[in-house]
C-alpha cells in the first residue's frame, strides 16, 4: 500500500511539473482565471527541473512529457465541449435519449483513462532513469507537497 501511494505522488508530481513545464501553462495575454497559480506552479517547476540537472536524454524525456500534457491538457477541454454541445442537443429534443449522452461520456472516459496511462508510464520511465540525487530531489518536494496539500485540508476541513 505505501508503494501504491509513493507511487501516485511520484506521478501526480511529475504531472504537476510536466503541465507547469508546458508552453499553455505560461498564461497568455488574456490572464484566464487561475493564471497566478499557473505562473507560480511554472516558477516552482522551473526550478524543480534546474535543481535536477537533467542530462540531455532526461531533459528530452521532461519535455516529451510536457508536450504531452499539453495536447491531452487541450484534447480534454474539446472533448468536453462535444460533451456540453450533444448534451444541449439531447435536452432540446422533446424526449432526449441520455443513454447517447452516458455512451458518450463513457468513450471519452476510457480514451482519457488511456491516454493518462501512457502519460503515467512516460514519467515513470522518466523517473527510473534519475540517478540517487535527482530521486532525492524529487523526495523532498513531494514531502514538501504533501505538507502543504496536508496544512491546506486542515485549514479547510478542520481534519487530517
């Protein structure tokens, strides 16, 4: 069970920093909502990807991921948009047929849930490729993250 969860936090980290590491995440002129976070998350990432010192395959390896993230990043926002349209299309039918609509749902769902693995594995392939040091670095920001998301639930929660 711990090596499920080490696990999970090594790939939610390395999707976090693979999603800050991609050109979306830079904002653009129009500032969208949660451009602050976006920005701060970059800088973090920036870091995090100098402080690992990445040589050139590993350094190829990061931005095939993020590129990666990116396309799935926009892939997912227009699939549900051709979610949103077919339902506003199914509710302006006298008798709309929401089996269509779960169907859907569902083929969008497995496409993302495979496209997530091949992401899962990119960045577990990234990993096993880091030496001690730069498995180290990793360690101590995914300590750091948990701290934070942990102060984060108990400031809003009340609980651990």
């Amino acid at each position: 069970m711990k090596r499920l969860v080490t696990m999970s936090a090594i790939v939610a980290l390395l999707s976090a920093s693979a999603f800050a590491a991609s050109p979306e995440s830079e904002g653009s002129a129009a500032k969208p909502h949660g451009h602050h976070w976006k920005q701060h998350a970059a800088e973090r990432w920036a870091k995090v990807r100098a402080d690992l010192k990445l040589n050139p395959a590993q350094d190829f390896a990061w931005q095939q991921i993020a590129d990666k993230r990116a396309a799935l990043h926009k892939e997912h926002r227009a699939d549900r948009t051709e979610l949103r349209e077919a339902m506003k299309q199914e509710l302006a039918k006298p008798e709309p047929d929401f089996g269509r609509i779960v169907q859907q749902k569902q083929q969008l769902e497995e496409k993302s849930l495979q496209a997530r693995n091949e992401l899962r594995d990119m960045q577990l392939k990234l990993y096993a490729s880091f030496n001690p040091e730069q498995k180290a670095v990793i360690r101590d920001v995914l300590k750091v993250q948990l701290e934070r998301m942990e102060q984060w639930r108990q400031k809003r929660h009340g609980t651990s």
